[in-house]
C-alpha cells in the first residue's frame, strides 16, 4: 500500500504535493519522495514520515510548476531509501514515475527488460519495471512531441506486459503528465480540476482526500484500464483501454483509505457505518451478555459506534491511542509490531474492570496485535472479552501489494472461529460475512458490483496468480522481513 500523488499547475507546487503527502501519510510510513521539474529535474526521498524527510531548505530547492510525490510502505524490495519513489529516467525526453501496487510479474519482467530492451533495472522496486517499459514503448515510436495516442499505445503495452495490481503517475518532461490505473483498477485512484483564471491545474491522487486537502475539486475517478494525460496545454485527453470487470480492493473500505476519502464514489465512512450495522445483526444472533463496546482505534470507531447504537449499548473509547506511534499492521517487522501495540494504546481501567467487553476491530491478520489488546483487557479486570471484526476472516495471502503476503502467518488460516477465539484469547470472535462487506460497498455505489476480495475467497480477479507466484512472493517477503530485523536489532 502506498499513497501517489501528482500536480500539474501554473506555480510551483511543491508545497501542496507535501501537503496532499501529509493527507495520505496513512497508506505508507516507511518512506517518501517528491520530484519537480523546472526545465530539470529536482529530487528529495528519504525513509521516515513525510513531517521528518523534508526540510525548509528541500522547498526552496524543489522548484517547478510539475511534481510527484509518493509515500511507500515496502512491498517488493526490503525498504531502503534507494527504493523510494518517484523513480526517474532520462529517455525518451526524462520521465518521472511513482505508483501504488505490486507487479506480480516482476522477476520475470527484470529478465525481459535486460535481454530484450538492454534496460538495467538498478533498484528492487516494482515501479521501475513498469517506467521502464512505459518508456521503452514511447522510444519505440520515435516521436519528437508526443500525442495522446503515443502515450495511449505506450500504456496498452504496459497492460500488455505487466501483471498485477497498480495505480500510476507519471511525468514526461515538456510532453505532460500522465496517470493511470491498472485493467481491473484494483487500487484507487482520482483526479480532480483548480480554477484560478488561466490554464486549469489539474491534481492526481490516491484517495480523493488528497485533493480536498489541496483545493482541488471536480474530483472523477481514474477507471479501471484508464489513462489520463494532460498536455503541455494542459488540456485533458482520457481513454478507457480495456474492457475488464472492475474489480476494487475491498480492503480499502475497510482499513486503507481514511473515513472521509471516497473511493469509487463510495464514502469510507458510510460505508464503515453500514459495515458496523451489519455485523450487529450478528451479533444478535449470538445472544451475548455484553456490557459495553470498546472500539481498537482508530479505524474501527466508526463501526463501533454503530454496532453500540444497533444493539442499545454502552460505547467507551476505553483504549486511548498514542497518535504518535506509526500504525502496527503496516510496521514490516512482527517484533516492531508487538512491542508496539503496549507504547501505541493504554487502556482506562474503569471502563473494563468487571465489564463484559466487545472489542471491534476492523480486521484480524496475524492475531499478534489482537491477542496483546485482548491480554492488556483482561488485565484491566474485564470478565469476558468478545472480539467483533467487521470484516470477514482472512485467510489468503495479497499479491496486489498489502503487507499480508505469506499466507501461513493469517491467524484464521486452516482454523474455525472456535480455534481463532482461542489463539487470540476471547470468549467469542463473531466475523463479518462477505457478501454484506460487498454489499455494505455497493450500497454507496450499485454500480460496483465485482471486488477484488481475494484475500477473504483465495480468487484473484487478474486471473494469472500461479503457486509459482505465490511461493515466490512469500520467500521474497521472508528475505525483506529478515532484512527488516537486522535493520531494528
Ligand atoms: S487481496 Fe485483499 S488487500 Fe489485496 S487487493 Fe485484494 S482485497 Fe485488497
């Protein structure tokens, strides 16, 4: 998962690509770049929190009216700050690239870009395949001033060749900027239009929160197999490329994108509302003598407070977050992740001792961060801990670039929820179904009707996810995690 986002404007534009970085710090804490062009090309990346990598002295530098910027939790590749984005190549004419995703091809793509197109890929990062063979198929066209068909047939040879899920932004230089998302538009994105009088500006981003932030409005989404370029007129040109379901990653309403960002057109927090709804009407099922419900902030206080109302509860925000400390689930190491669930909440006793507590959570991965939230309740004096996940069980790994790839570590893998009540020490787990997570979506926009979910069912929408692919991602995700503790210890 990463945050993208780009600007095309009348003055220099570095200060609302940080800005817009800052509004989805959320999607990556690991590292970020931005890049600007002025006539050249100017460059800041660096590991850490966007508030940490760029300095008074970065802005001043960071000229230019054409940015990028990018904020990256490691997917393919251990993290290093050479693998942060925008990535850049000098021909043809110098092109600037950032994405969100994971290529799931990638090995295989190295290969060919080397024996094939004489290309070095110099980095582990996902991303400079995909710049790599865009640029490769604008060279091959031999254009002096590129047109929007160049920049249409360039990016049907990226569909062509790349595998996987992943939103895009580029810049050409003196040609203009380009985004796009992937056949089955798995991962968001949108862009959205400033008017001050003169030539438009023009933003392109991750969630469209983004471009709230930044003063944009108009906000569309980039469709699925769409490209978007916006020409040194900066007059628009879109096309839809292909014709494949479009397939978004359900995880995005769930956790991912911030409340108040909407994706597809459907808001993150409504959605979350309707999630809590539904999985109350579980709950009732269950008959449970429960006291009060205590949401794992942030993400699912939206649900929980619904889930309160529904069922006519007591609802405390008995686990006051540290706002602090970087978000556990998207920490690489499991270690970083344990001891970090202790520093990153701290419980108000008084609101557990001798309580039966339902504790909703928007999801359970691993179940390290579960069973350590569930520990320090019981701690409290609570007497029996139920855990509410208004999201369906996990159980397949993500080749779409969400850090649960190695599919032994998933908590409900080969276990019933008796078993996954037991390992994350609860009384009783209560899961929402899958059809309602799909339905509580298309609720905010019927027209979506197909997901990617393949993490819940194990069905991969692009179809081509081999056992080859799937051991491959999991030993590369063991060497980053090996790489990542020698990094911590
Ligand atoms: S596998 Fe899950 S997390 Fe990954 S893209 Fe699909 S729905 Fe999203």
């Amino acid at each position: 998962m990463c945050g993208i986002v780009g600007i095309y404007a009348t003055d220099n534009v570095v200060k609302d690509i940080y800005q817009g970085l800052l509004a989805i710090q959320h999607r990556g804490q690991d590292s970020a770049g931005i890049v600007t062009y002025d006539g050249r090309f100017h460059t800041k990346k660096g590991n850490g929190l966007v508030r940490d990598i760029f300095t008074a002295e970065n802005f001043r530098r960071l000229k230019g009216n054409i940015g990028i910027g990018h904020t990256r939790y490691p997917t393919v590749g251990g993290g290093s700050g050479e693998d942060a984005q925008p990535f850049l190549v000098n021909s043809p004419f110098g092109i600037i690239m950032a994405h969100n995703g994971n290529v799931i091809n990638y090995a295989e793509l190295k290969e060919t870009i080397f024996n094939k197109y004489h290309r070095l890929l110099n980095s582990d990062n996902d991303v400079e395949a995909i710049l790599n063979i865009f640029a490769q198929e604008l060279a091959e066209q031999k254009a002096k001033k590129l047109k929007p068909q160049h920049i249409f047939k360039a990016v049907e040879g990226v569909f062509s060749q790349v595998k996987g899920g992943y939103s895009v932004v580029a810049y050409i230089a003196e040609q203009g900027l380009v985004a796009f998302r992937d056949p089955f538009g798995i991962k968001p994105l949108v862009y959205g239009r400033q008017d001050n009088g003169g030539l438009p500006s023009y933003a392109i981003a991750s969630e469209s929160v983004c471009l709230d932030i930044m003063n944009f409005s108009h906000i569309k989404n980039v469709e699925a197999g769409q490209v978007v370029f916006i020409d040194q007129n900066r007059k628009i040109h879109t096309r839809k490329l292909t014709r494949c379901a479009h397939t978004p990653c359900l995880f995005e309403w769930v956790y991912f994108a911030r409340p108040d960002s909407f994706i597809d057109n459907v808001n993150v927090y409504d959605c979350r509302v309707h999630l809590g709804r539904f999985l109350a009407d579980e709950i009732k099922k269950h008959k449970l003598d429960i006291d009060v419900v205590v949401p794992v902030p942030d993400s699912a206080r939206d649900a929980a407070i619904e889930i309160a109302r529904a069922l006519d509860l007591k609802y405390r925000e008995a686990l006051v977050k540290n706002r602090y400390i970087g978000r556990t689930f998207i920490m690489p190491a499991d270690q970083t992740r344990r001891s970090s669930v202790r520093q990153k909440l701290n419980p108000i006793v008084s609101e557990l001792k001798g309580k039966n507590v339902l504790l909703v959570d928007d999801s359970i991965v691993r179940g390290h961060t579960s069973r350590a939230i569930v520990e320090m309740v019981r701690e409290c004096g609570a007497k029996k801990v139920y855990f509410g996940a208004y999201s369906p069980p996990l159980r397949f790994p993500c080749v779409y670039g969400i850090d649960m790839q190695t599919k032994t570590e998933f908590v409900a893998r080969n276990a019933n929820l008796d078993q996954i009540a037991k390992k994350i020490g609860v009384d009783k787990v209560i899961y929402q179904n899958l059809e309602l997570l799909k339905k509580a979506v298309n609720l905010g926009n019927d027209k979506l009707t197909n997901f990617c979910a393949a993490c819940f069912d194990g069905i991969y929408p692009t179809g081509d996810v081999t056992s080859e692919i799937l051991k491959d991602i999991e030993k590369k995700r063991k060497t980053d995690k090996e790489n990542q503790l020698e990094l911590n210890f």
